[in-house]
C-alpha cells in the first residue's frame, strides 16, 4: 500500500458484504478516520483490527485536517463513515479536497452504499436520478422539500428518520398522490422490507403498524416525466377528444394526433387511450 488516504466502504448493515480488500486495507493501514470511533469500533473488533482512530465530523473537520496535513504523505490513512460509502451525505470531503490539492495519493475501496441498493430495489426507472440527502427537520421545510419533487423530471432519492416517515407520507399524500414512491427499510438487516406504492396508501400502511416506522429508511420517487404528472395533465377536455377521435381512428392514430397537439408522452397517452376504448 502506497502512503496516502484510502476511503473505505463499510458494510451498511450486514457484515458479509465486507469486501476482502476493504478488510486488507484497513488491516495494513495506520490511521483510521471515522466519524464515532465507539461504533467504528464494533465493526473494527469483529475484523480482529486494531488501530488508532480519529473521530472527524461536521464540527471537527477543519481541524482534524490542520492536525494531519503533514502526515497525509507519510502515513497511510482509511476514511470510513459509521455505515456504507463515506461522504455520501457524511463528514470527508474537505479532507479529501484537502488531499488531492496537496499531491497526496487517494484512492476509493468501494463497496455497500445504501443509496445505491434502494435505488436497485426501487422498482423505479433509475436511469436519471437526483440524490437529496436528508429529508428536512421542519414539517414546513418537509413540505418545500416535497412541492421541489413535483415538477421534477429525475427520480428522487433521500434518506429519511424513523421520526420523520409518517410526517413525509402526510405531506406526499397531498402533494404527490400521483407519484409512485418505494420506501426502502433497513436495507441488508434482518428486518428488511420495501414498500411500493401511491403515498396515501403507504401512509395507511404505516400509521395502522407502527413496526413499520422502526429503522432507516431510504426514499425513492419517481419522477415526474412518468405517469403521475401525465395523468394531470390529461384533463377532462383532452379525454372529451380522444373519445371523438377513436370513433373515427386507430387507437395509434388518436395517439400520435394529440401527441402533436399537447407533447404529452405518447405511452402516457397510449395508456389513456387504451382506458377509454375498453370503456365504450
């Protein structure tokens, strides 16, 4: 191993995703950057790993680099967060600026990520996504955090609290009842579970079992290029049209002339149109 910072993936809830060249590296290493040594800890003993550890957070950051910067060269570091790939919405990337700004040699050990997984898991188009941290504290900051997702034409993904759950499905009942949403618990753990569906739905779901509510939970949101925004915007006057139009033409026909007239998507409107020629 070269002297430098590795950032070490940790696994994110079930040991066996440990990577054998995570273990290596944090094995040959000689300092361990993490953000609660006591929690680190436990991972650390499980491994047989025993090494000094330097607790790094939001508050620290600056000075932990200040203490450290002439070592980076000469020593070998790990940056590790408390679960899964570091710096997704941890501690780190000062340090790691810091770094490469300096010549020192960093270098990635990738392995679990939570984000990644629910993504995976979703059953969502994941192919242009947005990632948002952390849901807002505030139930009026939740409330501007969900009215963003409306127009957005990127599938979502945030982390929300236990505490926060119920309240997120309270506003996205209002605000995206349309929008199909895959609530990702405790993703790798023992009591794992994916929850798939309209907000209103998921919030019943919730509120009559509040075993529901215990863990972490990764949020995914479709975006709203998908049927959600489309179904608003087929109102009553475009249906009134399309009814007129499959007396006269082909279900494509009908399709691609009000494809031209509104731009809304041609499966959005091929579905719509299928709905209202089952139903003469």
């Amino acid at each position: 191993m070269k002297n430098g910072l590795y950032i070490v993936s940790t696994p994110i809830g079930n040991l066996g995703d440990m990577s054998l060249r995570a273990a290596e590296t944090l094995k040959n290493c000689d300092i361990i950057i993490c953000e609660n040594p006591k929690h680190s800890l436990k991972l650390l003993l499980k491994l047989g790993i025993k090494k000094k550890l330097i607790s790094l957070h939001d508050y620290n950051e600056e000075l932990v680099i200040k203490k450290i910067r002439k070592e980076l060269k000469n020593k070998k570091f790990c940056l590790i967060s408390d679960a899964g790939s570091p710096l997704i919405s941890d501690p780190g990337y000062k340090l790691v600026r810091t770094s490469v700004e300096n010549g020192v040699y960093v270098t990635v050990v990738p392995g679990a990520s939570s984000l990644t997984s629910a993504l995976q898991i979703s059953t969502i188009p994941i192919n242009k996504y947005s990632f948002l941290g952390f849901l807002p504290k505030s139930k009026k900051n939740i409330r501007d955090f969900v009215h963003s997702l409306e127009k957005s034409n990127l599938t979502s993904v945030f982390f929300v609290s236990r505490h926060k759950i119920i309240t997120f499905l309270e506003v996205a009942s209002e605000e995206l009842s349309k929008r199909k949403i895959a609530i990702c618990k405790e993703i790798t753990k023992i009591n794992e579970k994916v929850f798939v569906g309209f907000p209103e739905k998921l919030l019943i779901d919730f509120k009559e079992n509040p075993n529901n509510t215990l863990g972490e939970f990764v949020v995914v949101v479709e975006n709203s290029d998908d049927v959600g925004l489309a179904e608003k915007l087929i109102n009553d006057e475009i249906l009134d049209v399309m009814n007129k139009l499959l007396n006269k033409f082909s279900l494509t026909d009908t399709v691609e002339i009000i494809h031209k007239i509104v731009k809304i998507g041609k499966k959005e409107l091929y579905k719509k149109a299928l709905d209202v020629q089952n139903k003469k």
